[in-house]
C-alpha cells in the first residue's frame, strides 16, 4: 500500500478560492468591464481608466473577484491595503515573484497576468517561478483586449480587462469536458472537525481545483494512477480511496475507530437541525453535529447543465460561522422547479439567496450581512415547507448557528414586476403605469409623478406628493437585533430600507413616524445618511430643517428662519417651483430685507435644484456670500453632499458660530481649487465666483499647531485667535503653516479625501506680499517637504475627516492627520 503525506488545509484552500471565485463570474457582455466591475463590487466607484495600478490596488481587486476578503478590514490597520496585501501573500499569489512585493509600486501588465494565473489556482499545479505563471496567463488568454505593453504600467482599464478574461475561463475543461463526474471527498482533520472537499472529473483524469495531467488523478501536485490509495496525515487518522479509470471511485476516512463511507450511493439528508450521511450498502453512518457539519460545494463554475446534472431538484442551502471558515448545511430544498446559479459565500452567519426562473445573476457578496441583493423588503416568516418555485427568500441565523428563520421576500412593487432599470421598460405600482426614460421612470398614465431606482431596482427618490422627499413610518430592528431598518413612504408604497453602520441622521434625533427626510444610498444599496426634516407633514408643508433653523412655507415662497443656537440665522433658499425659469425669486425674511438668489446648480439628471444654503449675520448681513465677498469660519468638519461630480456639493460645519454652509461648485472646471477645510478647528476663507458659488476656500491655519490652547469648547468664541482671524488676515499668514491643497477627492460613501501638498516655510510669502495669490507659484517650486510615510487614503468616520493625505508628486509622500 502506497502512503503519501497529504497537506490537506492547502486543498481546501484551494476549493474555497476557485469556487468563490466563480461566486461573481455570472456571464456579462465585455463591452464594458468597469461596469462589471462595479457590479461584482471588486471596485467601489468609477476612477480614470487611464490610472495607473498599484501591486495593493490590483491584489484589492483580485481578492475581490476570488470572493477571498472575507474579514479584511482597514480599522487597526496603518494603511488601507495591508490586510489585501498580506492575505495575497498568506495563499500564494507573490510566491512566483524573487524581489519582495512593494505594495506602492505599480505593476506591470506581465505581473499582474502572473498574479491572476495564480489566484486561478495554477498556483498549487506549476512551479512556482514568474515565467511559468506568465506563460500559463498567455495561454489561458487573460492578456485577450489588453492595450498595455506586457512591460508597461498596467492601467486600470486593462486591469479590468484581465480580471473579466479571468471571470470567464473554465479553469479546466475549456472543450466543454469539465464537470462530467463529480466525487466528494471526506477528509479529517486533527482539530476534531471534518471537511468535505471536491475532486472534479474530466474525461482525462482528476483534480482538485485545478487541471490535472492525462490519465492520473492529481491532489495537491502529487499523482495517483489507477490503484488504493492511502493518505495518512496524522497519527490514528487517514484517507482512503481507490482511482479507478483515472477517477476516484470511493472514498473512505478512518478516524478514532469510526468510519464514514462516501460513494456515488451515498444519502445526505438534514433532520432535527442535524447533518447526516448514510450508505445504502452498510448500515454505519456517522451522525455529525451541524457545528461540526462539512461543507459541500460544486464545481468551479456551475453551467445550468451541470447544475441540474448534480442537484437535480435538490437544492442545498449554506451557512458561513461567524469566523468566515467553515460552510454549514442549514436546510435542503426539494421539490423545486428551478435551482440556483451560483454558490455564495456570505458572511457574518446570514445567508440570502433567490431562485427561480428569474433568479440568474442575483447572487452577489458585499460587506452587507444579506449577501443577496433583492427586489423589496423581508415579509412573512415561513417554514421550508412554505417554499414554492419562484420564490425570493432570505435565510438568517442567530450567531450561534441553531435558530434559523426564512422569510419569504416581498416585491417592491405591490406584487408587480420589478423595475429593471432597461431602456423604455415598464412597470405598474398602484395601477399606474411608469415607463424607463433617460435614468428615470416617468409615470405615463394619471397624475404627474417620476421615481428613481437604485441598482437593484428600488425606488430611492419619487417626485410625487412629497417632491424631494421620503416619508418615513417608522424606524424598526430586525429578529436578530443587529440589524436597523427605516420604512419608507416614496410617494406611491412603503418599503424597508437596511441602514449601515455609518448611518447619519441630520436635523433630528430620531427617526420616527411622520418625518420627512432625503435618503443616500451607498453602492451597496444601503442608507447612508437620512437628511431628516421636522415632522411638518401633517400641516401640509414641504420642509426642508436642519438642526434647530426653521422651515419653508411654500404656499406663500416665506422663509421663515429660526436662531440657532450660537445667535445667528440660518437662510435656506429654495426654488419656489421645479421649474427652471423660477429658480431666479427674491425671498423675504422676517424683518422684510430682501435677498436676491442666484447660481444655483441645476441637476438635469434629477430634475432639481441642488439649493444653496448661505449664513446670514442678523447685524451684519451678508449679501449671501456672492461677487467678491469672503467670510471667515472655523471648521469642525466638511463632506460631501451630492455625488455628481458637474454639480459636487459639500457640506461644512463651523466651529466659530455653528454654522453649516453648503459649498457647491458650479461646474466640473471649477470644482475647489483649493479646499483644505478638513481638520477640525482649522480656520479658512471662503471666496465665491460669479454666479454664487464657493469658488475657492482657503485655509488661514493649521488647527494641528494650536491645540486646546486656542479651542476650549467653553469660551471659544472669544479667544484672540479668532479677533485676529476677522480682522487682520496677515497676522495669520505670517505667524501659522500654511498648506496649499490641489485636487479634491471623494469616496462612494460621501466623505472628503484630499490630495494635499504643504508648503515648507521657507517658501511661504511673507505678509507684505501678495499673500495667497502667490500660492500655487511657490506650489510649484516647492523642494523642501515634510516627509512621512504615506501609503494610502483612508477616511475616518462618517462626516468627519481623520485623513491621511498624499501629494501628486509619485516621489515625494508625506502624511497630514488633519482631525486630532
């Protein structure tokens, strides 16, 4: 009896990888691969295609498409790969590679196609050096639509260009062989769990994730011809199989004088919440306990063929612990029509999946702990029984894997069709018919009115009855108390809507029925922020709050401002009408002085005014921050409103007076030439253009240099630092740093990152000279720069600014922490 030493976690790895990897691989059209990219969630927003791509970037987004960042995170991290980049290297994907990884450096086309041979398990099969990675890419034809030179920097475009090739190759099998036989495999472990593993057959052998030579079987590099087999791992623990025909016929594990016999005959079934497996031909079965359950998994990609061929109409649902490590069978599903695509791979103890004849390409990981994206919102509890073909259903389990509920998905629609967001689709909510029109359904039937839909087809913004705004019911947490829900009047139903964990809500200290409020969403289609109005809505008012300032009656196009509480006026000027023409109207405040509205940004793709908010001193007013003038305020912090990038509006909080100031920029060219109002207490000017809007913000300090000493919450308003802040500009420039900031940056969820360069003393202009108008000339002659160790971006809580910063200069890096 031939004995080998058999690594069996590395197989396992490998088994877990291919097949997650193939978890986003659903078929899509390569005319546009960043759209695929985004909707698999292996990049997060749109940047320039044309950027260049770092080793850490590129190792982000094949760890992505592997399904494999399970439990990376950027908190505790000191910068925002280090997780990515030390899994890549934990599961082989540098092995080839003779010089250490440079996470910063960017990476050649060569590498990159080298890297993602490996992370298609090729790694385990071939040498491991960089030409024999390299050349097995080529002839798998992941470099297939590339324009980037083998040599050259590897540019983002390309980069998904590779990732999509890689999505869509059969590891093994490509003449359409692969998946003929399917074996499971039973292996033991010495921790006292047990894992199941696959073996996939083609007509030419064997193989466990990976292609294996002609006529043998191959498991983990080492090779099997027709015979027995033993594979001894620990003392008192082995496998045993026998390769008939190049195909492993059975398998048997012998463990603590138990035995588990696994061949084609074998039974799995699931009672009483536990996993059991049986032979038809012996009567020894080994019952094992649903923590302790082995997981099943198919092959690398399911066709429907090959689905229907190995499940038949068994369906397995799975389970993921809380550690992201082992696989649950928690129920099977008989009986059904349809099956499902693909295997999923959630986390956080929640699987959600949907099948049925609609179903293909819904399944999908994020960081949500419902890994499914669906249509609607959880309804009623039902049991496994209650499941019919067809069905949306989502399966949650309590942490410590014993209760499980299923509940069966309610459309958003009252039972209608989902919105698919396609060009001149309908859809009927309420009996009225909407048509797709330009990003938008427009109602063609009845009364005027006009929804917005996320990615998933879910109403986010409906102009009707409530204009810009949500109506909100009620604020609710689900079963397993982890989980905050809002439900939402849109205009036409409710629907629920899962908040994340960086939620804000503005204007309010609760959600509760009755509110008025604006919803964001983040890729992921969670809310983001809930901009929440005063609960006018039973008096008949449109309103629009923040804090304690008032609101707007529009029947009669008043302002009517409350004090804050700091002693100033907030004036929020809004469009009386949604029409274009009126967008131009004088508003009066209480004590009849009269203020003229200009520039405001108008968003054709929304249909409305992205309105302006200006600060208004009751001494001393200010004609609404216009034409030259500049006003002086403290920050406590600054982010981002609108995700349009021609009509960018961001959001400031002042320390100084407690004012909040919306600075919007009136096109793509005018976006903040300089902008560095990111730090708490940091001290800035604000200039606006022509037409009204915040045309350049100005820092005056650095709030890192003053401390407390100059801040105290108490009496700040008082301290000489702001006497001379108001008054006499050059005493400021002269005595503090100075920082010029080039290039505004912002991440999907709304926060403020900067790419920002300080300016060594040295070459700050004095007082007498032309002072800032000097800057960007000393930017660009700069030398001396305080160097650090900047790796990444990486953006603190929500709303808030804790930032590390990087100059444009690829030599030059240094690191800013802005919020202290």
């Amino acid at each position: 009896m031939l004995k080998r030493k058999f690594k069996i976690s590395a197989i396992f790895t490998v088994i877990i990888l291919l097949v997650c990897a193939t978890g986003v691989s659903a078929k899509i059209s390569p005319d546009n691969p960043e759209e695929e990219m985004l909707n698999f969630g292996i990049i997060a927003e749109k940047v320039d295609t044309q950027n260049t791509v770092t080793f850490a970037e590129y190792s982000a987004m094949l760890l992505r498409a592997m399904a494999a960042d399970s439990g990376i995170s950027t908190e505790n991290e000191v910068h925002w790969y280090d997780g990515y980049v030390r899994t890549a290297d934990n599961i082989g994907l540098y092995k080839a590679f003779s010089n250490s990884v440079d996470p910063e450096k960017e990476v050649t086309a060569e590498y990159a196609l080298a890297m993602t041979t490996a992370a298609l398990g090729y790694r385990y099969v071939l040498p491991s050096t960089f030409e024999a990675w390299y050349k097995q890419a080529i002839e798998l034809k992941l470099d297939k639509g590339i324009n980037t030179g083998y040599k050259d920097k590897l540019t983002r475009s390309d980069a998904y260009t590779i990732i999509h090739n890689a999505l869509d190759v059969q590891t093994c099998g490509a003449d359409g062989k692969f998946g003929k036989t399917f074996e499971e495999i039973l292996l033991g472990m010495n921790d006292g769990e047990y894992k199941i593993g696959i073996i996939e057959a083609t007509d030419e052998g064997a193989l466990i994730g990976n292609c294996a030579a002609e006529g043998m079987v191959r498991i983990n590099n080492d090779e099997f011809n027709t015979g027995e087999y033993e594979l001894t791992e620990y003392i008192g623990s082995y496998v045993k199989f026998l390769v008939s025909e190049d195909t492993i016929k059975w398998i048997e594990l012998h463990r603590d004088n138990s035995t588990v016999y696994i061949d084609e005959n074998t039974e799995k079934y699931i009672e009483d919440g536990k996993l059991f497996y049986s032979n038809d031909e012996s009567s020894r079965y080994q019952k094992i306990k649903l923590s302790d359950a082995p997981q099943v998994v198919l092959n690398n990609r399911p066709t429907i063929d090959t689905m229907e061929e190995v499940l038949s109409d068994d369906i397995r649902v799975k389970m993921i612990d809380n550690d992201g490590d082992d696989m649950y069978d928690v129920a099977v599903i008989t009986d059904i029509e349809s099956y499902v695509v693909e295997t999923v791979y959630p986390k956080q103890g929640q699987i959600a999946f949907e099948y049925g004849t609609d179903a293909k390409k819904r399944l999908q990981t994020d960081n949500a702990d419902i890994v499914c994206r669906y249509y609607g919102s959880d309804g009623e509890k039902i049991s496994i029984d209650d499941i019919k073909s067809g069905d949306a259903i989502s399966i949650i389990a309590d942490k410590n894997m014993e209760q499980v509920n299923i509940y069966r998905l309610n459309p958003p629609f009252d039972g209608t069709a989902s919105a698919k967001n396609e060009k001149n689709s309908e859809v009927s909510v309420n009996s009225e018919k909407y048509q797709y029109i330009d990003g938008r359904y427009d109602l063609i039937t009845g009364s005027e009115g006009t929804f917005y839909t996320d990615l998933w087809g879910r109403i986010f913004y409906a102009r009707k009855k409530f204009d810009n705004y949500l109506y909100i019911r009620q604020k609710y947490t689900d079963d397993s108390g982890d989980n905050e829900y809002i439900e939402v009047f849109d205009g036409n139903t409710f629907n629920s809507y899962r908040l994340s964990d960086r939620v804000r809500v503005t204007g309010g200290t609760e959600v509760g029925e009755g509110a008025v409020a604006t919803l964001k969403f983040n890729n992921a289609g969670d809310v983001t922020v809930v901009e929440l109005a005063e609960s006018y809505a039973s008096k008949g008012y449109r309103t629009y709050c923040e804090n304690d300032f008032g609101f707007v009656d529009y029947e009669n196009k008043k302002l009517t401002p409350f004090a804050c509480d700091k002693g100033r006026s907030k004036v929020f000027i809004v469009p009386s009408t949604n029409k274009k023409e009126d967008y131009f109207n004088t508003f009066a405040l209480d004590n009849d002085e009269e203020y003229m509205v200009e520039g405001f940004g108008y968003d054709d793709r929304l249909r409305r005014v992205q309105a302006a908010v200006v600060v208004v001193d009751p001494d001393k007013p200010v004609e609404a921050g216009f034409g030259s003038s500049s006003k002086f305020m403290a920050v406590d912090s600054v982010w981002q409103t609108t995700t349009d990038d021609d009509e960018a509006t961001y959001e400031v909080n002042g320390l100084m007076d407690g004012e909040r100031v919306t600075l919007m920029a009136a096109s793509r060219q005018s976006v903040f030439n300089v902008l560095s109002m990111v730090g708490s207490g940091d001290v800035i000017e604000l200039v606006c253009n022509w037409n009204g809007d915040i045309g350049l913000v100005r820092q005056v300090m650095d709030f890192s240099e003053l401390n407390d000493a100059y801040f105290d919450d108490s009496d700040y308003k008082n301290t000489e630092l702001f006497s001379s802040v108001t008054e006499v500009n050059k005493d400021v420039m002269t005595n503090f740093k100075k920082y010029l900031v080039n290039e505004i940056k912002c991440n999907i969820d709304g926060r403020v990152i900067t790419s920002c360069v300080p300016v060594s003393e040295e070459k700050v202009p004095d007082s007498d000279n032309k002072g800032f108008s000097n800057y960007f000339e000393y930017y660009r002659h700069a030398e001396k720069f305080e160097k650090g160790n900047i790796d990444s971006v990486v953006a603190g809580e929500y709303g808030t600014a804790n930032t590390f910063i990087f100059s444009k200069n690829d030599d030059v890096k240094f690191i800013v922490t802005i919020n202290n």
